[in-house]
C-alpha cells in the first residue's frame, strides 16, 4: 500500500433529492481537494436519501434507482473524481439489468473505472434486495480498498472475509446512530426536537451524539473490525433528521491498531482528514494474527446453526430470500 491522505463525510441528506444531494458532495469533494485527499467516502444512500425509502412503494423507488455506473448519479461522480484525480465512494439505489433494487455504493476513480458494492443485509425496503458478493478492488492510488455497508459491518465475518481478500482501508459507510434498535442496550431514539434546537442548546443533542446512542454504541464494536483485521477504516455517516430517526454522525477514520486518528463531534455537516501511513500496516495486530489462522479448524463456520433468520425477519419486515454468499471480488466496471 501507498501512504495516502484519506476523507469521511458526515451530512444531513434531502429524501428523494438527488439533485441536492449530489451538490452537496460537489462542494465536499472540492473541500477535501484543497486539503489534498486521495481517497473520500460519503454515507450510504446519501445520493437517494435513506430512511424514507421504507414507505415507497416499488415503482417509486425504482423511479429513484439508476444503473450502474451508467446512470447520471455515478455518471457524476466520474466527473468529479477525474476533475479533482480523487477516489469517491458514494451511496445510492442501483436498478440491475434484471430488474433488481439494491442498496449500493458505488466508488468513482480517476482512472476511469468504478466499483460497487451491493448491501449484504439489506433491509429497508422489501422491494429491495441483498446483495451476495464481497467488494474489494484495487485504486489508482495504489492501494487495496473494501466497501461494507452499514448493517454489513456488524457481522464480523464480513470484515475477516473482505482482510482475506487483501483490503487495506475498509470504507464503512453508514445510516446509524439514534435508531430505534430492538435491543435495549443498543443505541436508542433521539428526540427530534433537540436537532431543531441545537443552536440555542447545543449540550443536549452534543451529549446524545457522544452517548450511547451515538460515539458510545460505536466505540463497542468500530474499533474492533479495523484492529482485528489489521485495516484503516473510514467511517462515514448522516447527521441530523432522516425521517423520524435522528443520525449522529461522528465521522471518524482509524487506523488499523483500532485507534482514532480524526473524528468530529460537530452537530451539522462535516468533513474529516487523516494521513494513512501505509508503514503502520506491517506489524499490526490484525495483520499478524491473519498469519496466525488455522483454517483447517474453521468449518464450523460455515455450518447453519439452525438459528440464523433472514434480517427482514430479524427487523420484522418481509422475508426476501436471497442467493448464498459468495467471496468473490467485486468486478470492475
């Protein structure tokens, strides 16, 4: 891997407005020039806009899709990443050739080429479907980059699998913080009005986004996936109202010793900058403990337990059975 200087996001998305949004990254993306960044991850369906999707009906969230990468959305991003010789990642709602809706990211580079990676647990919408592929591909910058999306970090096999695969950085882009999770130690509803409020009483809503429900809940498991894995990882989020959730932001990269080299706490749109320095990865923990597996005992692993449930049923949406996963590199496009 080359050294490079690496950027998140956190911002407060317009529903339905591609329009908006893809301005919004326009003007971030000629920030984060100015201050030399390489390699820039925006959050997941940031482009389309997130939680509102779960009350449109199929055909209007197809009316919000776009092929990849020749719908305007990526189309756009190709721009911009050739205009400022950037790697951008960047969600939004991709139409298949067949027809299918998928929860995507989709990663620009100035070299021309694209990458996207499909959402592995997608749960959302019913009408949308779960992607069956690991994405991990190489930038023009000269380094070996994954993408898992949200929900996908959560599964510890992903992270292994996508380090297996040779990734360096782990772009993690999210729609967290402030939800109402069915677990009762796990994040939790923020009220909207401190949002509203956050500039005659900027302490209550600061203190939810450092709480539990915020930094806190991320500081349980974030860590972990970039130092067991031995990878940087950039953590990209919303912020603010998304429907009747309210995102916590706290865009941070870390470094592959699980250690935070930039975050924000800043309550309202926000970029973050940090060097990578590829030397850190040679004698990091994760990195050695790789070389210390012993796959021979892992079958187990991919043995049903007779417990798993598809994750509609888990969050008590439709079932939509998908095809097994499979670890594979994600193609070029």
């Amino acid at each position: 891997m080359q050294s490079i200087k690496a950027g998140a996001v956190q911002f407060n998305h317009a529903p339905g407005n591609k329009s908006a949004n893809l301005s919004k990254i326009a003007a971030f993306v000629k920030d984060a020039a100015a201050r030399g960044v390489d390699l820039f991850a925006f959050p997941e369906m940031c482009i389309t806009g997130y939680v509102h999707v779960q009350s449109l009906s199929r055909s209007e969230i197809d009316d919000l899709a776009e092929p990849v990468p020749y719908g305007p959305s990526t189309q756009e991003l190709m721009s911009l990443s050739k205009k400022f010789n950037m790697t951008i990642g960047a969600g939004l709602i991709e139409r298949a050739d067949d027809g299918r809706l998928y929860n995507a990211y989709v990663v620009a580079m100035p070299n021309g080429q694209t990458a996207c990676h499909r959402k592995l647990h997608c749960f959302i919408s019913e009408h949308m479907t779960s992607g069956d592929t690991y994405t991990v591909f190489d930038t023009p910058q000269g380094c070996r980059v994954g993408v898992l999306i949200c929900y996908d970090n959560n599964i510890i096999e992903n992270a292994r699998i996508t380090a297996l695969m040779g990734a360096e950085v782990l772009l993690a882009p999210h729609q967290t913080g402030g939800a109402n999770s069915p677990s009762p130690r796990c994040m939790g509803l923020i009220d909207p009005e401190l949002w509203e409020s956050r500039v005659e009483n900027p302490k209550a809503i600061e203190a939810e986004f450092r709480g539990p429900k915020g930094r806190g809940w991320l500081m349980r498991w974030l860590p972990a996936r970039a130092h067991d894995n031995g990878m940087f990882l950039i953590f990209s989020n919303g912020v603010g109202i998304d429907e009747n959730e309210v995102r916590t932001g706290n865009a941070m990269i870390l470094d592959p010793y699980g250690e935070i080299l930039v975050e924000t706490c800043k309550v309202d749109d926000d970029l973050v900058v940090a060097d990578l320095d590829a030397s850190v990865l040679e004698m990091c923990s994760g990195q050695r403990w790789i070389k210390a597996r012993r796959p021979d005992m892992y079958g187990m692993l991919t043995v049903p337990t007779g417990k798993e449930e598809d994750i509609r049923t888990v969050r008590c949406m439709n079932n939509d059975e998908g095809a097994p996963l499979e670890a594979t590199s994600s193609p070029m496009q």
